[in-house]
C-alpha cells in the first residue's frame, strides 16, 4: 500500500512539473503574442507618420500651386485694367487737343465710347472677383479637408496613447498581484501554524495517554516477573531445558540489543536531521523579512511609476490645451478672410453704384472721370492688399504647417519613449513575478518539509517507549538468569517443577509481549495515516482559502483603481491576471 501510494504521489507530481511548464509555455506564448502587437503598433506609427508627411507635402504643393496661379491671374487682371484705363484716357486727351468746330460730335462719339467702355469694364471685374471668390472658396474646400486629414491623425494617435497607457495600467494591477499573493501566503501559513499548534496539542494528550497506558503495562510487568520468579523457586526440575532456551533467548536478546542500537543511531541522526530543519526555518523566516522589505521596496516603486504616469497625463493635457489654442487661431483667419470678403463684396457694389451713376447723363461726366480715378486709386490698393494679406497667409500656413510637423515629430518621439518604457515596465513585472513565484515554491518547499519533520518527531517518540519496554524485558531476563544461575548452583527436587513452570511463564510472558508490540506498531500506522490525511486536508483548505483571498484582494484592488483613474483609463484586459492566479494554484495545490 505504501509503494502504491508513493507511486501515485509521483504521477501527481509529474503532472504537476507537466502543468506547470505548460503554464510556462502559455506566458511565453502570451508575451511573444505582446511583442508581436507592440511591433505592429510601431509599424502602424511608421506608417501613419508617412501618411502625414505625404499629406502635407500634397497640401503644400497644392496650396503653393493655387497662390501661384492667384498671383498670375492677378497680374494678368491688373495689366488688363492698366491698359484699359490708358485706353480710356488716351482719346480724352486727343480730344482736348483738337480744334473746338464739331466739337459737340466728337464729344458724343467719344462719351459714347466711354459709356460703352464703362458698361463692359464692371461686368468683366464682376467675372474678375466671381473667378477670386471660387478659387478662395477652393482654397477653403483644401484647407478644411487638411484640417480634417489632422484632426483624423489626433484621433489615431489619442487612441493609441489610451491603449499604451492601458497596458501600463495591466502591468501596475499585475505588480499589485504579485502583492497580494505574497500577503495571502503569509496570513496562510501564519493559519498553518496556529492549526498546526492545535493538532500538537492533541496529539500530545494522546502521547500523554499512551504513557499512562504503558505505565501501567509495566506495573502489570512487574507482578508478572514477581510470580515467575516465585514460579522459577517452585520449578527446579526442568532446569536443563530451561538452559538451553535461556542460551536462545539470550542470542535473541543480544540481536534486539543490536537493532535498539541501529534504533538508538537513527534517533539521533533524526534529531540531528531536525535540528538543520530548524534552522534552515530560522533561515526561511529571515528569507521571507526580506521578502517583506523587497515588498515595501516595490510599493515604492509603484508609487513612482503612478507619479511619472500622472505627469505624462499632464503633458497630454497640456498638448491638447496647445492645440485647441492653434484651432483657435485658424478660425480668427478663417474670421479675417471673410472681413476681407466682405471688403471685395462692398467694393463690387460701389462699382455698381458707379455704372448706375454713370447712365444718368454726360453732365455727370468730369465727376465720374474723378471717381474713376478714385476707384482705380481704391482697386490698386484693394490689390496690394489682397497680394499682402495672400503673402500674410502664405507664411501663417507655412508657419502652421511647420508647426504641425514639430508636434507630429515630438508626439512620435513621445509615443516612442512610452513604448520603451512600457516595455521596460513589462520586463521588470515579469521577472518580479518570476522571483515571487520562486519564493512562493521555496516556502511551499519549506512547509511541507516542516510538517514531514513534526511527523518524524511524533514517530520518533512511540519507538522510545518501545525501547523502554526492551529494556524492561533484559532486565527481566537479567533477573532470570541470575536465578537460574543460583538454581544450577543449588540443585533440588523441587528444580524440575520449578523449571517448568518458569519455561511456560516465560513463554506466556513472550506471546503477550508479542501481542502488546503488534497492537503498538498497528497503533503507530494508524496514527501515521491519520497525520498524512491530515496533511493532505489541510493543504487543500490552505490552498483553497489561499484562492478566496486572492481573489477578494484583486477585487478590491480593481474597485479601487477603477473609481479613482479616468474612465478612459479603465483595465479592461483581465485575462492576464486570471492566467497568471490559475498558474499559481496548480503551483500551491498539492
């Protein structure tokens, strides 16, 4: 039955060596399938700060394109307007050279053609700012789709920031774990003991018990040996035979001699044996008070790490304070740019007043000739500066669109640092949770060697009081010889009787030792399997509480953190921890 149950206790620990490298072999899994997501998500970087540099490229290009087709288009318009004018004023001017009869007809002739003239000249500036008003309404279409391409980019790289910093937030609720794990071991094997001071007490009143009972089998003992003495006085006749069982009883009791000594060697050895354990207790106490600093070291660290990643969450915000401030700016040009409309709106109305004005009548005509002047006075500097405010906009769009290169630059370098440094984080959790992991299996280790050892010592002591009953029995037999030595010294009639007797006295007396040992050693069985289920139940009990207060631990610990980050914020990915709680209890679990 033992070799069985040993036998079963090595398959169970084979599967236990299985689970745990199949557990080894999921993390493994899981941290190849994260490097391989953090890759991916460089590689989306790479490839949306590509995108970026060729959108804008694309709206610089076109945005260069359309101010240089506006410039010549403009060009070509003031040119136009220049020639125009000098027409117009060329035949005023031979007018007034020329002699004064027929003036009246020449007069109409040429009022004629200035009417013509100033008819044509508005509808065509009217095509001229109809043309402007549809390429500005162009260039807006460009700007809003760039500021959309950027407000799009934002997004992606918000989103991206939210998900690097959820990962941050898996690994810190990871640490905490780790924590809680160590808290539980502690406060279960803190139970163990307490449970185990109680069984000692028992076990002890038990020991207690037994003494009691063997003291009173010696007393039994000890009148048995007083009637066989009077017994071996009464029987002197069989003395002859009684000599030859005595020889064999005494080669008998130098063998229990012999195996009371290898007995004797083994107890010592063991309470050598649980010495070093003792010690190497004292040594696992020590293990686990740096433990307990190593903790505190990492609580620490924790709050460190919470501090830096509140300061990044304030730069963020700082970010988009400067962002939505360059929005605003966009908009107050978007504002003047419609004033300047408005400008060229109130000027093509005055040219239509001007063309109403002019079909009242030739009397009006020197005042419209001045107004003329003025208007073409007005619209030259209408043009320089629409040419300004178009230069104006030119190096504000270029400042803008240098500026977005900086931020996308510095968000890139930025995003790259977090991921370094999340990756260092993933890191050092993982071999945090390696040594932890390796503590938890020494100090498993190191219980179960001490309960095997409290078990040896409650062993131990039912084969001293088997001892003491050995001794009893040579001591008896000591007494024996003696008298069967003075018997053969003084021979009788009475030895036959008295020899007899004593043989079939010392006989009895054997079989009921005899007895007495078997129920002993069956008592010692029993009392050795009680304490291997009992073992056995108490490490299932320890390893199922062990579970409930990780688990009320890490419920509490998520209540915590959910109510007191952002929501964006939330841990959404619990599959990690639950992997690395149910690795932990195949590990304890016996």
């Amino acid at each position: 039955e033992r070799a069985a149950w040993e036998m079963e206790r090595q398959r169970e620990r084979v599967a236990r060596q299985e689970e745990g490298a199949m557990a080894v072999r999921a993390l493994a899994l899981d941290l190849e399938s994260e490097r391989q997501a953090t890759r991916g998500l460089r590689e989306e970087v790479e490839e949306l700060r590509t995108q970026a540099r060729q959108l804008q490229a694309e709206r610089l290009s076109a945005v260069c394109a359309v101010e240089q087709s506006c410039r010549h288009e403009r060009q070509e318009a003031l040119q136009a307007l220049r020639a125009h004018l000098q027409a117009v004023r060329s035949p005023a001017r031979t007018d007034a050279r020329l002699p004064r009869p027929g003036r009246h007809a020449s007069n109409r002739g040429r009022n004629s053609l200035l009417l013509s003239s100033l008819r044509t000249r508005p509808q065509e500036k009217e095509r001229e700012v109809e043309m402007l008003t549809a390429k500005g309404a162009a260039l807006e279409q460009e700007l809003l789709a760039a500021q959309a391409a950027r407000k799009r980019l934002q997004k992606e790289v918000q989103a991206e920031k939210h998900r690097l910093l959820r990962g941050l937030q898996e690994t810190i609720a990871k640490q905490q774990w780790a924590q809680d794990e160590l808290q539980a071991a502690e406060q279960s094997k803190r139970q163990a003991e307490r449970e185990w001071g109680g069984e000692k007490l028992q076990l002890e009143k038990r020991i207690h018990a037994r003494d009691s009972e063997l003291h009173r089998a010696e007393k039994e003992l000890r009148a048995l040996s007083a009637e066989a003495s009077a017994k071996e006085k009464a029987g002197d006749e069989e003395r002859q035979r009684l000599v030859a069982e005595l020889q064999e009883a005494q080669v008998k009791n130098q063998r229990l001699e012999k195996r009371l000594n290898d007995k004797v060697l083994g107890a010592q050895r063991m309470e050598e044996e649980l010495n070093e354990r003792d010690r190497e207790c004292q040594k696992t106490m020590a293990d686990l008070q740096a433990s307990g600093l190593e903790m505190q070291r990492m609580q620490k660290d924790l709050r460190e790490r919470d501090t830096e990643r509140q300061r990044i969450e304030m730069e963020l915000h700082q970010k988009e304070i400067a962002l939505l401030r360059q929005e605003k700016e966009l908009r107050q040009r978007d504002i003047e740019k419609q004033t300047w409309e408005e400008s060229l709106h109130s000027a093509q109305q005055e040219v239509q007043r001007l063309r109403q004005e002019l079909k009242n009548g030739e009397s009006e005509r020197l005042r419209l000739q001045v107004e003329l002047r003025e208007g073409e006075t007005e619209s030259q500097r209408l043009g320089a500066e629409l040419r300004a405010l178009s230069s104006e906009f030119a190096d504000r769009q270029s400042e803008m669109s240098e500026q977005a290169e900086r931020q996308d630059q510095s968000l890139a370098t930025e995003l790259a640092s977090e991921i370094e440094k999340i990756q260092e984080l993933i890191e050092s959790t993982e071999k945090e949770l390696n040594e932890v992991r390796e503590r938890l299996e020494r100090e498993k280790a190191a219980a179960v060697e001490e309960v095997k050892e409290r078990l040896i010592q409650i062993s131990i002591r039912p084969c001293h009081f088997r001892d003491f009953e050995l001794k009893t029995l040579s001591k008896n037999r000591s007494q024996r010889r003696a008298a069967h030595s003075q018997n053969l010294q003084h021979p009788g009639p009475a030895s036959a009787a008295r020899s007899e007797l004593a043989r079939r006295s010392t006989k009895n007396e054997v079989r009921q030792l005899r007895e007495q040992m078997r129920e002993k050693d069956s008592e010692l069985r029993s009392v050795q399997r009680g304490m291997r289920q009992w073992k056995e139940s108490t490490a299932g009990k320890l390893a199922r509480k062990f579970q409930e207060e990780l688990h009320a631990e890490l419920l509490r610990y998520t209540r915590e953190h959910s109510s007191g980050a952002r929501a964006t914020f939330r841990v959404e990915r619990r599959s990690v921890c639950l992997f690395a709680f149910q690795d932990v209890k195949r590990n304890v679990v016996p």
